[in-house]
C-alpha cells in the first residue's frame, strides 16, 4: 500500500508538512462554509419562488462574507448568570469535533490529513463528540429554552448513532476493513461497484439491491438527525426553543456553532459519500480518474448530499421528540439489522 | 322560541326575581333580570329542554352611570334562538353570582368585565385582570375613567 | 404489522412527493419584485401600485378654504388646522376652482406618525384639496420631519402674511367691540 | 463599492487605512442585517408580506433570527402597549451591539390611532428606544418597509467606528474649554 | 388501563422538579404578543396559563369617543387579517338600526369581498401553522398568493391591509372595471396551490403525526367554552351563521359546511381544524364563483349611504361568520352620534379560553401546534 499523502511526498515528514496537513481541510472548510451558506439562502429562495440575496455582489454572492464580516463585529455577549467557562468552551468543543472528523477524510487518493486504518471508527467516535459541546451550551447558558434544545439534542444524537453505526458496521463488514481509503479503492471501477449497489463482483448482488439501497437510506436519514437538520431539527426549532441551544450565543461564538453545523453537514456528506458512492472514484471507471479529479469527485458527491439536506430541510415538516425516537428504535434499528443481515449473507455467497 | 315567551315560562319559576321584558322595535328585546340569582336563571335556561341555551356568547359590563349593567346573549345550538339578558348591580358594591360553573367560556368574560368595570363576580375561581395589567389601577372603562399619568415610569398621556 | 409497514411506506413516500413539489418550484420563474430598481409605480404587472392606493396625504392650499371638516372627519385626530377669519373687504384669493374664501388658512399640518389612512378626511372635504396619492416613500430618521405643515410647505401663507392678517382681525375685533359699546 | 472612497480623505494615512477598515466593516454590518422575528400588530402581517416571495427581505441580507443574541435590529412592527413596554425594553437590552430599531407603522412611530383615547397604549416606541428610522404608514407598503430598510443600511454605512472615541474626546474637550 | 395508573404511580413518586416556562411575549410562534405561561413535567405540559392584553389597544374606549363612520377603521384594526368581515356585522347592524336597504350590488360585492378575506384568512392560518411544524416552505406559497387578493383590495379600496371599504349603506367605493377578471384568475390560482399544498404539507405522513390526535377538543366541551368557527366545526358540530342564520344574500348560494370527522385521527385534533378551513376555502371559492356569474354590474355603491349617521336609541347585537368565529358588535345607541358603547365578541377570544383544555397532557411542541391550529389573532384578543 503506497503512502497516500502528497505533501509528505513533496516536502517530507516534517513539522511543516503537519501544519500544512492540518490547516488544508480548514482552507477547504472555510471555503465551503461561504459556498454552503450562499446556497442554502440562495435554494431555499429559488424553492420558494424569491431570488435570495440580490445586493451585496453580483447576485449577492458575497453575502457570506458581509455575514463574516458583520459577526466578527458583534459584541459577545456572556449572560450573567451563565457558567462562564463552559458557556465560552461549548462552541469551541463543539467546532473541535467537527473539524477533528476532517483528519481522515481522505480527498483523494493522494491525500488524507492521516490515514489510520481505523478512519470509520474514529469518524464514529469524534462525531459523537460534538453533543458535549451542544449540551455544555445548552446548560450552561442557563436558559430554560437552551436546556431543553440541548437535552433533546443529546437524546437524538445518541439514539441516531446507533442506526448510524449499525450501518458502519455493515459497511465494515463488505469491505473488510475500517480503513477509509481500503473502502473507497474497494468500490473502485465502473459505479455499480459502489457499496450501494453491493459492492464489486457477482450478479447475485442483483437480489441484494434493495437492502443496500434502505442502508444508504438509512444512513442519510440518521445522518440528517445527527446534524439537527430539518426534519430532525428539533433540538433547535425555532417555532418551540426560539433557537434551540444557541438561544443565548452571539457574535463569533454563534458563528463558531454556525460553522459547524455546516462543517457537520460536510462530514456526514462525505461519510455517505465515502461508504456508500465510491469516496474519490470516478463513476465511469478511469474516465477522469486520477488524484487531481479524484478531489472533483469527491467534493461533487458530497456537495451533492449537501443540497439533498438544504432540499429535504425546505421541505419537510419537524418531528416531535418522541416521534424521533420512535423513527430511530422502531423503524431504522430493526430494519437496519435486517439489512445488515442480509447485506452479510451477500458477502458469503460472494 | 321568541323572547317574550321565555319570560313568561321564567316569571312563573322565578317570579319576582325576573323583572320586566323590554321591546323596542329598532332593537333587540331583552329581559331584565335582578342579579342576585343570575346563576341560578342561567342554570336553569341551560338545562331546561325547553331552552336549552348550551351557549353564552357574550357577556358585557355597561356604565349606566349610577349603576353598572351585566347583559348576557345566550344562545341555543339546538333550537337556534337567542336570548339577551340584562341585569343592574350598584356601583359601590358590584357584586353578583358567577357563570362559571354553567358555561365555562363565562370566565373570560368575567374577567374582562371585572378588568374593564370593577365587577365582582362571586364564585369566579380566578377573578384577576386580564387585559391590563395586573397591577392596574381604576377601571378603564367606566365614564368617569381618568388614565393615568405614568405607568412604570412611562408616561401615558401623548 | 401491517400498518406498520405502511407507515413507514407513507412517511418515505410523501416526503418523495412533496420534495418532488419543492424541486419542480426550484427551477420555475420566480415572482419576485426587486423594489428600487422596479418600482411599484412603473406599471410593471400586476402588482403594481392601483392609482387608487391609499398612501401620503397631500393638502391643495390653493383649493383648501380652511373649513376643518377633515379634521373633524378625522378619527385619529391627526389634522390641526388654524385659520383666521378675514376682514371685510380683505378675502384671501379664490379658490383655484373658483369658489369663495373667507378664512385665511395660517396652519395646516397633518402628522403622518398618527395618520391611519383610512381616506374619510378626503371623502369630508367639500373642495376636494385633501386627496390621498401614491407617494409612500417618505421613511425618515427623525419623526418630526414626519409632520407636514402644507402652508409652509407650499408657501401659500409667508410667515409675515399670517402675523399681518391676525393683526387686522384682531384689529377688527377691537372696532367691531367699540361699536357695540357705543350705541350705550 | 466605494472602499477606496476615503482615499480623498485629506485626513491622512490614518485616514486611508482606518477609514478603508472602517468602510469594509461598515459594509459587512449593512450588507448583513439580521432581524429579529418579532410581530406586534398589524404591521407584523405586512412585515410578513415582505418577507414572502413578492418582496423578499432577503434580498437585503436580511436572515430572520429568533433570538435576540442573534439579532441586529429588531422591526417594532404595531402598537406597543404599556404591558409589552417593559418586555421589549427587554428584548432590546438582550440584543448584542451594535444593534438598530425601525419604528414601523403609525402606533410605533407615535401611538397612531390610539394615541388620544388610548390609556395603554406607549405613545411612540421612542419613548422606551432609540429608533433609527421612522416608516410612515398605517401599515406601510411593504414597499415603504423595504425603503425604511435601505435607510437604515444607509446610515450603516456612515458610521464612524474608529475615529468616534477621538471625536467624542474632542468635543468633550472643546466643551470643557467653552465651559471655562 | 390499571397498568396505565401504575406508571402514573411509579412516575408520581420520582422526584422530578417541574419547570415553569414563560413562553413569549417575543417568541416565534405565539402569533403576535401571547404570553403562554406553562408548566412543564419534562416535555410533558402540566398546566398552562395565558396571560394576554399585551396588545390591548383600548378599542371600546375608543368607540365610545368616535362618531359610527370613526369607528370603521378601528374595526378593521382588530382582527387585522379579515378586516373585510369585521366591518360587515358593524355595517349590517347599523343599517337594520337605520332601516337602511342596501343595493344588490353593494351586497353581492360584500358577499365577494368577505369570502375572498376568509380565503386570505385561512392561507394565513394554514401557513403559520405550517411554520410552526417546521415547514418553511407552504408558508410562503401562500403568501405569494394571498398578494393576488390584497392586490384586488387594494385596486377596490386602495388599502393593502385595513380597507375601510364597507360603509354604513354602501360601499366606499365602487370595485374596479377588471374586477371579474381579477378574481376569476384569483381563484384559478388559489386552488391550483391548495392542490399542492394539500400534497405538500397536508398530506405529508410527519405532518400527520404531528396534528393527528393532539390537541383534541370534544364537542360538548367546546360549547361550554362558547367556541366558534372553524374549531367548533372541526369537532364536529356544523354551526355556520352563514347556513344558520342567513345575513345578507348568504341563502342564494349553495355551499356545504365541511366538518370535521376524524380522517386521520380523532374528530376535533389539530388536524381536522386544519382541514376545515382548507375545505371552507374551496366553499368560499364556489360562493364567490356564483356570485360572479350572477354579479349585477349596474348601480350605484353610495347611493344610501347616509351623510350623517344619528342611531335611534336603543341596542343591538349583530353578528356574522368571521373566518374565525361568530364575530359580534353588542352596540348601545342613546340617540347621540357616538355610542353609547360598543362592545366585541372577539371569537378569537373565546376560542384562545379553551387552549389550557386543549394543550394539558400533551407535549410541549404539541403545544405550539395547537397553539398555531386555534389561529389566533392579538389584535382580537386584546381589543
């Protein structure tokens, strides 16, 4: 297995080649924030028949920066009677976990920030990170409002992570591995190879179709939920917690939980992309195949869970907590065990 | 069943208590009632199968100027007749029976006429202001209302 | 069990229907008017302005006689008129449309914050000088620039005019007082 | 969009960088103003009509918030009564700096209708805040809402930020002198 | 059921602290400046008390200052949403006090312009429902057709919103030449919207399960509590003024009264109120096409309206079918001018006494939608 990582290959296994490694996904990150920021305003303006921001840039598309640059400015506020340290460290904690989940995102086949064999795992572990930071600010802002966004937002992470991680687990189980570049060069090829039509190899995957197809939609679902979004935005909706648990963040701190949230969105877009469509492969075998198109195709696949979030979030009416959790144990569990059944007697046969 | 009929069928349960049928052909008839009973006279308008006035649909105070007026509409959704009940308390002591107990909607508008006029409806579970605020003074809308200068350090007059 | 499986059914189904709703509206014409640079009066569609609209009142001085019956139309209160009765042989200048004046008209101010729009002043006025236009972008930073005195604004009375013409009433008064002590 | 304008500043260097600084950050806050979803009376139906696709708030950069942190200026849109007065101090003090109020309509303005016979009524929500801009109207064109809106983006955009505290010294100074 | 009451017992004895909630005045979802003060075990709402008369703008002290044609525009300050079908009990009162007979344009032009509002009403209602479930997007396909309707009002009457268009013996003024044509394609696209809406949000399977049996309100609680309009309706009780006391030409047309019975859940939950005033409006709709076809286009809109209004002594209480409720003006006349008193029968406000009734036992994001499904307005309540 050759050493996945250009900027080791270039400069060699220094100090400077860590920095560089680490702050190429926050590059990456901060431009797809601003992307992901316009596009949301910008879809749900077009799926509501509106155009979205207009005057700042041609067609408003330097409304993000505006934003940056007016949160920047706004005064920070620390309510008197929050705790004050948990209150300051919560977006931090919180931002920390998301960008940590970044370190094996492999974008391309030359390139992972670290590539240890044990990627999903860690993915699903650092993701499970974050709630700490959403509970921490949702008590310590001692506003009933953002104790309960808060409480509801541990309550559905948690139950959500585990239809989440029953897909994993089959996911490991396909491809024999937790290492995330092993997965994506598994599905390499033609994009029937991809985990979502079964895997390489075999027409009897051909039966198998359906239970690959509920996986992947189980893990966008649970995916969804795990980054509050509509219809699982429940531990922020507005029409009941006013803003959930970031009722009393302001300024920079409630750009820090802003940025994550979109940062989250990435993350589970990749983790779909990568267990599921292939990660870096092309779709049409070697046609624009190679590292350089292999970050093309994997920021494209994920953008395109992306816009699948901002789609199903201008659409969908919320849940209610306990139909939450009745959609996480009663409907994805079993049938996730089903599948996951099911999707093991695939890889027996083959 | 047309209001004069109603008072008759009342002054022979209640008698004294029911005091005069007003007609006015521009206007609504009404009966005139005396308060002290009121609760009782509703009751019995509700359950009776003659009646059956199921319905309060407004309850207003009037500033008769010495007096204070309490006027009921009732309705039936049954036999699709209204009725409009009238009845005088004095100013100094504004007291009589509530509703509640025989239409639950009556709670509200007690409150409001209690908000607006002062008038204390005996046996209303929760007789405090509604529409003002709770540490309001005077009642708004009696004629010889004056607002006041300032509220929380806001002054209200323009 | 049964209904178990078509719950799910239906959850998964009607979410395909209504996002099939929400992306064939993402690539249709989108109905919205970029205000400044379309203006409601430019006869854009159908949604522009009826000439009819309710917006800023405007006062023709030329065509006011000062008759306050605006003001006493007015439910809010939001119209003060000051006049001052004219002396015989001193009448202000006609009315535009020709008719009589016998009040000279110092102030007239009507005070936007209070003004409801409800277009009954402009039905009260027996000259038609009070009529309700189009012109509704008058947004300003201080409320006092929101109350319009139309004399000055139009210039129909000069500060001077209004001191000289009170003088001669007064003035009249006086005489009119003395006569009527006299005659004892 | 005229960062570089202050370069005719005859201010100085100072002037160049500070006022190019402070014309970027200005842009940024009036380029992005997020409003708080806030609805008294009448007014808030039209304030609502504004946001809906035909006028489209969005368009200006303005991002509905729910919380007051968020928020950068809140629309009192309606009758603000002596009970709510107290509240929407409140909400207002809850607001982080620098935070803007549009008056919108004739009761916040000054009461409107209600402002001869109405004992509960706050005759003009300045009494309680500082307003920026004044809309007319009972209740204003949405059109009206959205020109209110470019003036308040308008005086955004005048701000001094960096230069305030000098002047505000100096006229203290010059004040103290004319005291003497 | 004695399993049930075990729970009840075990949970009783844990020691868990109630939290009291103040929800609102400034709160997304309380349609204006409501103050719900609730009580919450968990997510569970144990008791719920509405503190209201944030908006209270002293309507009946104002009445009693103004002249009858003053009090017009107050009138449609109150329920700011259906101003057109305030003013049509106040009118309609006057006039039978003044013995006025109106003409038969100016009744069906009322009779149009009502049921467009009530059209207008419900979009608003069913929109800021759907808010409050989360959906973003319904709302503001509503909006975009509720501009349609207030661009006809605007064009009759010249106000957007409030329109002092119905007057005591006629109208304001007379509708506009286009005014068929208007409508005609109004209505074309109201129901085109109402069928995807009807897609999109009512038949959604999460928006079921949200209103679907919550908020339940039996029938015979909801007499008791003086309830009206399409909440009564959608208990099940088919109460309508416009069928069952004919006020103006009302008997000419042919509509139905849907009720609520119970489709997807229990008769009288949230979801049944919705899709009462979802039906009504396809009823409004088919009103307003017979109008049209019968709309007599000759006459004079302000041939009787009276110069000065002067109302014989005496009282009335007149009343019509808001979109709300039974919305009624209690007018005292003592010969003068000016009232003597006037006094509303706000529906909004009775129908908001029930809520405590509706919302206890349920959860607290049910509360919002039940909160959303009485389809409130402050300006009602408070007066």
């Amino acid at each position: 297995m050759e050493e996945a990582n250009f900027v080791f290959n270039m400069i060699g296994e220094n100090w400077i080649a860590f920095a560089i490694i680490s702050l190429l996904p926050m590059i990456f990150l901060l431009a797809y924030a601003l992307i992901a920021i316009l596009g949301e305003l910008k879809i749900s303006a077009f799926i509501q028949e509106r155009l979205g921001p207009m005057r700042t840039g041609p067609w408003g598309i330097i409304q993000p920066v505006a934003e940056v640059v007016k949160l920047l400015q706004k005064e920070d506020i620390t309510p008197d009677s929050a705790n004050k340290p948990l209150f300051n460290l919560a977006p931090f904690i919180m931002f920390a976990a998301s960008y940590a989940g970044f370190a094996v995102i492999p974008f391309s086949s030359y390139f992972v920030p670290s590539g240890i064999n044990l990627g999903l795992f860690f993915l699903l572990a650092v993701g499970s990170l974050g709630i700490i930071g959403l509970l921490m600010g949702g008590w310590a802002s001692n506003n009933k409002y953002s104790l309960l966004g808060g409480l509801r937002a541990v309550a559905q992470i948690v139950s959500y992570e585990i239809p989440a991680a029953m897909v994993i687990l089959t996911i490991a189980v396909m491809a024999g591995s937790l290492d995330l570049q092993e997965i994506i060069r598994q599905q390499s090829g033609w994009f029937w190879n991809w985990f979502v039509f079964g895997g390489s190899g075999g027409w009897i995957k051909i039966i198998f179709l359906p239970f690959s197809f509920i996986m992947c939609i189980i893990y966008i679902i649970a995916s969804l939920a795990e980054t509050n979004r509509t219809p699982f935005d429940i531990p922020e909706g507005e029409s009941e917690l006013v803003a959930g648990y970031h009722t009393e963040y302001s300024g920079m701190k409630f750009a820090m939980f802003f940025f994550a949230e979109y940062a989250n969105m990435f993350i589970v877009s990749a983790i779909i992309t990568i267990i599921f469509f292939g990660g870096w492969n092309s779709p049409f075998g070697d046609f624009m195949g190679g590292p350089i198109w292999g970050v093309f195709w994997f920021v494209s696949k994920a953008f395109v869970f992306v816009f699948l979030q901002i789609w199903l979030r201008w659409t969908l009416p919320r849940l209610r907590v306990d139909q939450l959790m009745y959609v996480s144990w009663k409907v994805l569990l079993p049938f996730s065990f089903v599948c996951f059944l099911a999707l093991s007697l695939l890889v027996m046969l083959k | 069943m047309k209001p004069n009929e109603i008072f008759k069928e009342l002054k022979v349960h209640f008698g004294e208590e029911i005091t005069e049928l007003v007609e006015n052909p521009s206007s609504d008839t009404y009966i005139s009632v005396k308060p002290e009973k009121i609760d009782e006279i509703c009751r019995f308008l509700r359950d009776n199968d003659a009646f059956k006035f199921d319905f309060l649909t407004l309850l207003s105070g009037l500033d008769l100027k010495e007096k204070l007026g309490i006027v009921y509409h009732l309705y039936s959704m049954e036999l699709k007749h209204r009725l409009v009940l009238k009845t005088e308390v004095p100013k100094d002591s504004p007291n009589l029976p509530s509703l509640v107990r025989v239409w639950r909607t009556a709670d509200w508008h007690e409150r409001e006429a209690f908000d607006m006029f002062g008038i204390n409806f005996q046996g209303h579970h929760n007789l405090i202001r509604i529409l003002c605020p709770y540490d309001w003074e005077g009642y708004p809308l009696r004629k010889d209302y004056k607002e006041p200068e300032e509220y929380h350090g806001n002054r209200v007059p323009y | 069990m049964k209904d178990y499986f078509k719950n799910v059914w239906l959850g998964v189904w009607t979410a395909l229907i209504g996002m099939r709703i929400t992306i064939d509206h993402l690539f249709r014409k989108n109905v919205t008017v970029q205000y400044p640079n379309v203006h409601p009066k430019d006869k854009a569609g159908w949604m522009d302005m009826p000439s009819n609209a309710r917006n800023r009142l405007y006062v023709d001085m030329d065509e006011c006689n000062g008759c306050n019956s605006c003001a006493r139309a007015c439910p809010v209160n939001c119209i003060s008129i000051e006049t001052v009765r004219s002396v015989p042989g001193d009448a202000p200048p006609p009315l535009a449309s020709g008719g009589k004046r016998n009040l000279w008209v110092s102030q007239f101010e009507i005070d936007f914050t209070k003004c409801c729009f409800c277009s009954l002043c402009t039905e009260a006025c027996p000259t038609g000088a009070i009529v309700m236009t189009t012109e509704f972008e008058y947004s300003s930073y201080n409320r006092y620039d929101l109350v319009y005195n139309f004399v000055k604004l139009q210039n129909s009375m000069s500060d001077e005019k209004i001191a000289e013409v009170k003088e001669k009433w007064a003035e009249h008064q006086k005489e009119k007082k003395k006569e009527a002590v006299e005659p004892k | 969009m005229g960062l570089l304008n202050r370069l005719n500043d005859p201010i100085g260097l100072d002037g160049i960088i500070f006022g190019t600084v402070e014309d970027l950050l200005n842009w940024g806050r009036s380029k992005s103003d997020w409003y708080l979803q806030f609805g008294l009376a009448c007014c808030a139906i039209e304030f609502m009509a504004v946001n809906a696709s035909h006028f489209d708030m969005m368009r200006y950069g303005c991002i509905p918030r729910s919380s007051p942190r968020q928020a950068d200026f809140v629309i009192i849109s309606g009758t603000v009564t002596l009970k709510m007065a107290d509240r929407l101090k409140r909400v207002y003090e809850q607001m982080a700096e620098p935070k803007y109020v549009i008056a919108m309509g004739s009761c916040a303005n000054s009461g409107g209708p209600y402002w001869e016979h109405g004992y509960h009524v706050l005759k003009g929500v300045d009494r309680i805040l500082p307003v920026d801009v004044y809309v007319p109207g009972c209740p204003p064109r949405p059109e009206a809402l959205q020109e209110g809106l470019i003036l308040l983006q308008k005086k955004i955009r005048m701000e001094e930020i960096f230069r305030k505290r000098k002047r505000l010294a100096e006229e203290d100074l010059a004040n103290q002198m004319n005291y003497k | 059921m004695s399993e049930k009451k075990y729970i009840d017992i075990e949970f009783s004895q844990l020691d868990s602290e109630r939290m009291r909630l103040f929800m609102g005045p400034q709160h997304p979802s309380t349609h204006g400046v409501l103050q719900l003060e609730v009580e919450l075990d968990g997510e569970i709402v144990t008791d719920l008390i509405p503190h209201i008369g944030y908006l209270h703008r002293c309507f009946e002290k104002h009445a009693e200052n103004m002249t009858y044609p003053q009090i017009i525009p107050y009138i449609d300050r109150l329920d700011y949403i259906s101003s057109m079908n305030n003013e049509l009990p106040y009118v309609m009162g006057l006039e039978k006090m003044l013995d006025i007979q109106v003409s038969e344009k100016v009744e069906y032009i009322r009779v149009i312009f009502s049921e467009l509002n009530r059209i207008a009403n419900h979009q608003i209602a069913i929109a800021t429902f759907g808010l409050d479930s989360g959906a973003f997007t319904p709302f503001l396909y509503y909006f975009r057709d509720r501009e349609m309707i207030l661009t006809i009002f605007e064009k009759a009457s010249g106000g957007r919103l409030l329109y002092n268009y119905f007057w005591v013996g006629g109208l304001a003024a007379d509708v506009h030449p286009t005014f068929k044509e208007d409508i005609t394609e109004a209505i074309r696209i109201i129901r085109d919207t109402n069928a995807e809406i009807l897609n999109l949000l009512l038949k959604n399977k999460i928006f079921i399960d949200r209103t679907a049996n919550v908020g339940i309100l039996p029938a015979d609680i909801a007499i008791s509590y003086g309830v009206t309009g399409p909440i009564l309706r959608a208990s099940g009780i088919p109460l309508d003024l416009r069928k069952a006391e004919p006020y103006s030409i009302y008997e000419r047309f042919d509509f139905d009264i849907p009720v609520g019975n119970g489709e997807v859940g229990t008769v009288g939950d949230c979801w049944d109120r919705n899709i009462v005033r979802f039906r009504e409006m396809e009823e409004s709709c088919k009103i307003i096409e017979q109008a049209l076809k019968t709309f007599p286009s000759q006459g004079d809109v302000r041939e009787n309206v009276p110069k000065r209004i002067r109302l014989p002594k005496g009282e009335i209480y007149c009343k019509a079918e808001n979109p709300k409720g039974e919305l009624g003006f209690y007018i005292i006349s003592d010969g003068k001018d000016k009232p003597e008193r006037v006094k509303v029968r706000a529906p909004s406000f009775v129908n908001l006494s029930a809520l405590p009734e509706m919302s206890r036992g349920y959860m607290f994001a049910d509360l919002v939608m039940i909160l959303g499904s009485v389809d409130i307005v402050l300006g009602e309540v408070d007066r």
